[in-house]
C-alpha cells in the first residue's frame, strides 16, 4: 500500500465509528496530526490539495524518489544495432526491395555461388595503401560482381545487425519505391551475372552459374504417322511449374513433363513425311543443376482483366524430392533436400511483402529472413505455419494436414533444392584479404558509432543525475510553515461523506431487498425507475466528488487550477449528470404524468436513499401529478385525434397521389387533358410522410410552390429538363387533384403546364406552354451555380459501395427495394429539431405574397431545396465520406482504407461505369460531385483460378524492369 494511502486511512479511521455531528476538536487534531505534517516533512506521495505546503505538487514524488536511468535521454542503446552471436546480418529495407533482399540471402547461402564470386578480380586494389585501405577514399565497387562481393563479404563478418545495400540496388537501377515481379528479377540478374562472369579466366568462376543452377531438357516431338523424333535442345535455370488444379508439388512436375497432342490447326509438319501429321510433344529432363530452381507460378495473367493476379491455393511439398522418375537417364543420384521457400505475403499480384526461409547449409538449422529481422526456427525445423496464417480472407480454404517432412503453403512462389550427394561443407569460405579489410574498416566505424552513442547517453544520464541532486537540495531548503488546524465544518462533512463510502455496499443490499416489498397505503414515495437502476453508482461518484471538494477546500490545489468560468461550467455539467431523482421531474419541475417511468418504493428505502441525495425532489405517493402537464396532455390527445382527421380526410381526397399511381408524366402526355400542374417534390413527400404518421408530424397547411420559382416570378425549369434531370424536383398534379389541393392546402403560386396543338400549321406539331414562364437569365444562373458547385465543392457527402461477390445491391430503378428493414425511408428519417421550419412550407401563413430575396440567396435557398428533394438513400455496404473537389484520388482511397479496411492497392474504384485510376487526379476532375456513389471492389485471395474471370483488376501499366541495369546486357 502507498504510504499516502496508509496516512490517509490512519487518519480517518476513527470517522468509521463517529457520526458527523460527535466530531470533537480532538478528532480534528488526530486527522491533522497524522494526514498533514508528512506532508510538510515531503513523504506524502500525492498532491495534497489541501496543504498549501506539500512539496508534492511541485515535483516532489519524482525528483525525491528513484529515478530510472532512461529517463534522462532519449538516445536508443547502440548494442541493440550489434549482431548477435551466431546469427546472420540482415538486409534494410529501402522501400519495395524485399524482394531483393530476399535473393541476396539466398544466394549468399550458396556457398560455391559465394566462393566463386570471392575469387573474381577486383578494382579494390585502387583503394589499397600499403598493407591496408585508404583511409580518405570510400570504397566504391565499380561492377555487379564487385558489388555482391562487398555486400557477402560484410553480410558474413559485419559487426553490424543488418546492413545497407542500397549501393547494389542503385547500381541496378531500380526504384526503391516500386515492387516488382520477384520471379522476373530472378531471371534477369542470374542472366546479368552470368553474362559477367562469362569474361572471368577462370573456368571455376566463369561457369559457377551453369554448374549451379544450370539443366538442360529437351522439346521432343513424335510423329504419329512415322514415328520419327524431333528434338529441341534448351537450357533452364529455373522449372516454372503451373499450380492451377494442383495441390501437390509432385502433381505440377508431371504436368510440366506431361505430353500434349498436337492435333487439328495444331498439327506438326513432319520433315520425314514432308506433311502436316498428328504428333504429340513433351518434355524430357536430360540433366538437372545442383541447386534446383522450382518457380510456383502463382503469379499469372488473367485475359479477363489484362493484368495479373496471385492464386493463393495450397501445394504440398516434401523436404526430401526424389527427381529420378522424371529425367529421362535413369541410374543417377538425382535426391535433392530443400534448402529455401520464399514467401510472398499478399493476396494481391501487385503489393505484399517478400520473406525468405533459408536452410544453414553449415548447420543444417533454419532462418526466417525479413529485410532487418532474422529469426532462427526451433528444432532445425522449418516452420511455416505463422506466414500462412496471417492473410485470413473470406475465400480462404481450410489448410490440408501435412504429414512429417511434408510442408503446405498458400505463399511459397519459389522452392530451391539442393542435390544431396553433395558432400557438405566442413570449412567456412574465407573471405579475401581485400574485402576483410573494407569490412574491419566498416567495423571500426560502426565500433566508433557504438562509443560515441553510449558517450552521448553516458553524458545525458551525469546531467541528469546531477540536476536530481540539485533539486533535491533544494527542496531541503523549502520553508514549510505548520498548519495548526482544520476547519471543523469540512472535517465533519469529510466524516459524513467517508462513513456513506464505507455502508455503501451494505445499504445497496438493504434497499434491494425494500424494493422487492409492495408498497400500500400513502407511505410511499415516487422514485424514477432510471434513478433506481444507477443509484449506487451515481452515489460512489458524487461521493468522490465531495469528497475532492473537502479536501480543496482547506487550500488551493498546487498544481494546475481552472479559472473560475470553467470551474463553474464544469461543476453546473456534472451537476446536471449526477442529480438522482430529477428524471421523473417534469419540465415544470413537478411530479411528471408518466407512470411508467417511476415506481413506488417504502418509507424506509426513501430514508436510506436520502442519506445519499439530501437534495434529491422528494414526491410522496400522494403527491399529484403537475396540472399543467395534464392539460397539455389533454391538448395533446386532441391535436392527435385532429391530425388523424386531416390526414385521413385527405388521404381519401387524394388517393392516388398518396399512393402514387397513375401519375402523369410530361414525357408521355396523357391523351385525356391538355393541363397539368406542378408542385414541389417535397411538398408531396411531406405530405405523404404526414398522412402516414399524423401524430407525429405537423400537417401540412401549404403549398410552397415559390421554390421551384425565381425572385422574378418566373419557372427555373424549361420544359425538355423537366422529363429529364429535373424530373425529381417536381410532382405533376392532374386537374382534378389540383382542384382538391386548393380546397385542402394554401397555394402561393400556380405553376401549370398547358400543351397547345398546332393544327393550324402542322397537325403533328405540339407546343407545350408554362404558366408562369420561364426565367432565361435566372435558369442560366442557377445552372452555372450548380456547375461551380460540382467542380468547387467542399466538405460534401459521397457514397461508397463495397461490391461483394460483384453483386451491384443497388438499383438506381428501385433503391427502395435494397432498404435493410421493412421501415419505409420516411420513418427513418431524423426528427428536426423542435423550432426548425421548412423556408419553402409556411404552416402558420397562409398568404401569398412573396418576399423579396436577392439573386445569391435565391440560389443558396433552391440549392438546399434541390438537396432535400434528391437526396441519397443509404443501402446496406455503403458509407458516406466527407470529400472536397480538389482533393486526390490517392486521398480518397486513404479514406477509403480507414472506412472499410481495404488497402489503397487493393481498391478498384468506379463510378458510373467509368474506371478511376489515375491516382493525382482530384475529384472535381474525375466527374466526382456531391451525392455520388463509387463502386469499391476490394481484390481478394483468389482459391480458383476459374473464379478470376469476373474480377477487376486496376493498376497501372506494367513498366517492369525496363530501364534498369538488368535490361542493359
């Protein structure tokens, strides 16, 4: 226990057995004696808000205690950058390379591969002064060979725990910002570097390549007619097997090997027949490399889509494969042991992250390399079961069992076998003289950095030390005047308040047990029901409240204080929070009319409640009810009983416009009238939502038909937008349903719609004429209004549509058919708040003339009516986000990752049919506008290659390695 906490029971304790009004000037003087002066000797350990003189709100529990080291700097310990003993160095990571740094460790655990390249001649001699390097010259390799060789030669005797290979990846040429095809970059430098290496003398160094990973198969066509073979000679470095339809690796290498019917269009020409013939081709192993390059090809490209994508299904592999029932010579070792997998995790072809798991050929012992991280697997064993479960997707399929010696894996894309007639290695390579030196030098300066590290962080902690010291000196000098007493009137509510904390529990079970009684008679008392539920937890806090306002009363607290505005503002807050009782007050401040929201309970739980809530409103059971309530409540039933009236009167006067059937439409006008009228959109909406619920809304009394008009008096619509984009703006109206309106509603303005034929001129010519007519210069405002706002909108709402199972849920025909639940969207509109009015639906006035209103305020005032009438109705799967015009398409997708977890790379976002993907583009210019809805198909891990024909696929071109190092030979 705290020694804070021991004074403070010790001098209180005494208020357990004493009640407030027995307080004596000797209790006082114990609970001074024994709560304060530690205060002013400095061992309290809590800021004493009421001791003026405690050092504890200056600092005093951390400058008088034991302070940890680390908290005088802010310097990393150097030894953590150290490598450990008997690990390997790791590799940074300089933004996409890890699929570089992937290769680099495995071709470091080659071995020969490594003792070849130290073999080769090098520039490094430029660099030498007489038994050692050059001191003022960086060491710069000048070729890939001396690169990889400066880059083993620190990966095997660095002190460092990883190293920085951005000098081999610059001489490439390749972006440190850009993923690329692991595969791809594999072929290409093992081509680069034998294309290098082919210029060496040395035929142990000139051939490392073809003797490594070098075989050769060969094409064999047979002529079905003849039977005469023909042969195509070809080397491989790699086998790439297909994974479609396989679950094994065994299965993949049969059908590399298997044999294919040339038949048809695809008959062969036989040479010896002089024809085309039936024939049939495979491929036979001649001969197999020492190191066995088996490519998984997971990445493929779908027709589809025109880009690629990653099958993330399961093959079964074995530690030890067998190659002899698959080369054409039988009678060799052809035994080979697994030696590495590497590891894209990802469920997309274009983004992920690459591992690798590399066998110790030394040891015989297994590491995970992760760019900076390596980590050494237990038991000699590999261990792939972590990488495999962390990409869960919905697609995933279960994981086949694997027997011992036997692995599964979703993400190896690359398997290496290693022959195992070769006999293992007992010596380490050495490292040449030349290439140790740069590492000593490397070492030296890392050693250097290490020393001047620990320096810095030694001279932070003196400092720091030696400012405790100081502190703490200074606190012995501090004068600390006694404080001889306490005020009695807070000692005794500090008693009241620590005797309710300690019968709290006890008095919760008393009143429970009260409250299960029934109360007769007129002893009761009315207590809200919500109040019962929370009253101990509310009586803890506003116990613990007053028990800090004892305490600050006696003094000012030391550290922080609020001014006196925001300490009453915040006390008037919890005031309004902790008040028991008052939730069956009504807004009056008397007893409210509801009785299901407060219940009797027994003299005897009142008093015990009271003990708690001495300021709580009290309601006998004989109390009435507040008398203004209830003649409100008779209003209330009335005005219901009145609005039922209305809206059923004029639903029956009206019922096909409730319903919405046999509307007219201008598009197709009707034979049977040459009239139609037209009212706002959100007149008839409001209306129906009232006839739906007239208890809860207001009726409505008018027509606001000046909305769809300009300050001039005239139409903002012509006639060719009204059948089109403006059509949802206005409800058509036939005439005997407008005679009614007139009879039911106040009409401000009639706007009708009269077609006029021209039999006169031409029988076949119609002329349609609006009554008001249109207002040429106030449509083209509006028009040019709405246009700026499309392209220079800020903070406005758009929808984003997650597809799933490239299911569209929404249909633009009939958005009410993809509502969640059966409400209708009126009721699930939100109530407005109490005082806000329609500017367009005046209920109280039911004149007709207009106000004048400039031409700026006009648009604003139509453009929240617009806004009204077409707005957007949420489905399931949709989001709303707050976007700008010139906001990014990158941004968006930002927002996107944070709203549906989706990342960025994996977004294919579309709107109306049109692909976005230009990712610098802003939104304005996209054709992104307010109330939009992207369509966001998110890529997922893909079992079945058949399933990839419906999926979208969006990125950019593919540029490859074009450009790079690895192009130039």
């Amino acid at each position: 226990m705290a020694p804070r906490l021991q004074l403070e029971k010790a001098a209180w304790r005494w208020a357990e057995t004493v009640r407030p009004e027995e307080v004596s000037q000797e209790h006082i003087e114990t609970a001074y004696r024994i709560w304060l002066e530690p205060c002013i000797r400095g061992v309290c350990r809590r800021n004493c808000k009421g001791n003026p003189n405690c050092l504890v709100g200056i600092g005093e529990h951390i400058w008088l205690g034991e302070i940890d080291e680390n908290s005088f700097h802010n310097i990393d310990d150097p030894n953590c950058e150290r490598r450990k003993k008997n690990s390997f160095v790791g590799l940074t990571n300089l933004g996409a390379t890890c699929y570089v740094n992937t290769f680099l460790q495995v071709w470091f655990l080659n071995l020969e591969l490594r003792q070849a390249l130290y073999l080769c001649p090098s520039t490094c001699s430029d660099y030498m002064m007489g038994d050692g390097i050059h001191e003022e010259k960086d060491y710069e390799p000048q070729t890939i060979c001396e690169h990889l060789q400066y880059l083993f030669a620190l990966l095997q005797n660095s002190n460092r725990r990883y190293i920085d290979p951005s000098g081999f990846v610059k001489a490439l040429g390749l972006d440190t910002g850009q993923q690329q095809d692991a595969q791809e970059f594999s072929k290409l430098f093992m081509s680069l570097l034998e294309d290098t290496l082919s210029k060496q003398k040395n035929p142990d160094v000139r051939n490392i390549v073809q003797q490594q990973f070098c075989g050769e198969y060969a094409y064999v066509t047979v002529c079905n007619q003849c039977g005469r073979e023909s042969k195509l000679l070809s080397k491989f470095y790699e086998l790439e097997l297909n994974i479609q339809g396989h679950k094994q690796l065994t299965d993949c290498i049969s059908e590399f090997l298997k044999e294919e019917k040339l038949e048809g269009d695809n008959r062969y020409f036989c040479e010896n027949c002089q024809s085309k013939q039936n024939a049939t081709r495979k491929i036979r192993l001649l001969s197999l490399p020492c190191t066995l390059n088996l490519q998984l090809m997971r990445f493929v490209f779908d027709r589809q889509t025109g880009h690629k994508k990653k099958l993330n299904t399961y093959i079964g592999f074995s530690e030890i494969l067998d190659m002899e029932p698959y080369v054409e010579h039988k009678g060799g070792s052809y035994v080979y042991e697994l030696s590495a997998v590497l590891i894209h995790r990802g469920v997309s072809a274009y983004s992920g992250h690459y591992i690798a798991h590399v066998k110790d050929p030394q040891s015989g012992e297994w590491y995970k390399f992760n760019d900076e991280d390596i980590e050494k697997m237990e038991g000699k064993k590999l261990q792939l079961g972590i990488e495999e479960d962390l990409e869960p997707s919905k697609s995933q399929t279960r994981k086949p069992k694997c027997g011992k010696g036997t692995h599964c894996s979703r993400n190896a894309y690359m398997l290496v076998y290693r022959l195992q007639t070769q006999e293992k290695p007992n010596t380490a390579v050495q490292v040449p003289a030349f290439l140790q030196a740069l590492v000593d030098r490397d070492n030296s300066k890392f050693e250097e950095w290490c020393i001047e590290m620990a320096e810095m962080r030694k001279q932070s902690v003196d400092k720091g030390k030696a400012k405790h010291e100081e502190v703490k000196e200074l606190y012995q000098r501090l004068p600390a005047g006694a404080v001889k007493a306490l005020c009695k009137e807070c000692v005794v509510e500090r008693c009241r308040v620590l005797r309710l904390k300690n019968q709290l529990n006890e008095d919760y079970k008393t009143v429970n047990n009260l409250l299960k009684a029934t109360v007769k008679g007129i002893d009761g008392f009315w207590v809200g029901k919500s109040s019962l539920r929370s009253w101990r937890q509310l009586a803890l806090e506003q116990l613990d409240e007053q028990d800090g306002d004892a305490d600050q009363s006696n003094g000012k607290m030391n550290g922080n204080t609020l001014n006196k505005d925001e300490s009453k503002e915040e006390r008037k807050e919890e005031e309004e929070e902790l008040n028991f009782n008052e939730d069956i007050l009504c807004p009056h401040g008397e007893l409210c009319i509801s009785e299901n929201e407060r219940r009797l309970v027994s003299k005897e739980a009142w008093s015990k409640l009271q003990q708690y809530f001495p300021k709580a409103p009290e309601f006998p059971s004989y109390k009435e009810c507040c008398s203004q309530c209830k003649i409100l409540e008779r209003e209330g039933e009335e005005n219901e009983a009145l609005h039922k009236m209305i809206a059923n009167e004029q639903k029956t006067s009206l019922p096909n416009l409730f319903q919405d059937k046999n509307r007219p439409c201008l598009s197709n006008w009707p034979e049977d009238t040459d009239v139609l009228y037209i009212v706002s959109q959100f007149f008839v909406e409001e209306w129906r939502k009232f006839v739906r619920k007239p208890t809860r809304c207001s009726p409505v009394s008018s027509v606001g038909n000046s909305a769809l008009l300009c300050p001039h008096g005239g139409l903002m619509f012509t006639f060719a937008s009204m059948t089109k984009e403006d059509s949802k703006l206005i409800a058509l109206i036939w005439p005997s349903e407008w005679q009614m309106i007139q009879k039911l509603f106040v009409v401000d303005h009639i706007i009708q719609i009269t077609r006029i034929k021209m039999e006169d001129v031409n029988p076949s010519e119609t002329q349609y004429i609006s009554e008001p007519q249109l207002c040429p210069e106030c449509r083209e405002g509006l028009l040019c209004q709405q246009q700026r706002d499309l392209r220079e909108y800020t903070q406005a709402t758009i929808y984003v549509h997650k597809v799933v199972d490239n299911k569209k849920v929404m249909k633009d025909s009939a958005p009410e058919l993809n509502v969640s639940s059966s409400e209708t969207e009126e009721d699930k509109e939100e109530a407005k708040p109490d005082g806000e009015k329609d500017p367009d639906f005046n209920q109280s006035n039911g004149g007709t003339k207009r106000q004048k209103i400039s031409h700026q305020n006009y648009i604003a005032y139509q453009k929240q009516v617009i806004r009204r009438s077409m707005r957007h109705r949420k489905v399931r799967g949709e989001k709303a986000l707050l976007v700008s015009a010139n906001q990014t398409l990158k941004e968006l997708k930002i927002q996107i990752m944070h709203a549906f977890s989706v990342a960025p790379f994996d977004q294919n976002l579309s709107i109306d049919g049109k692909i976005l993907s230009d990712d610098c583009a802003t939104l304005g210019t996209l054709g992104v506008i307010p109330e939009s809805v992207i369509l966001l198909k998110a890529d997922e891990p893909i079992a079945d290659y058949a399933a990839m024909d419906d999926v979208m696929q969006v990125c950019m071109p593919e540029e490859g390695f074009k450009g790079t190092g690895l192009l130039g030979h």
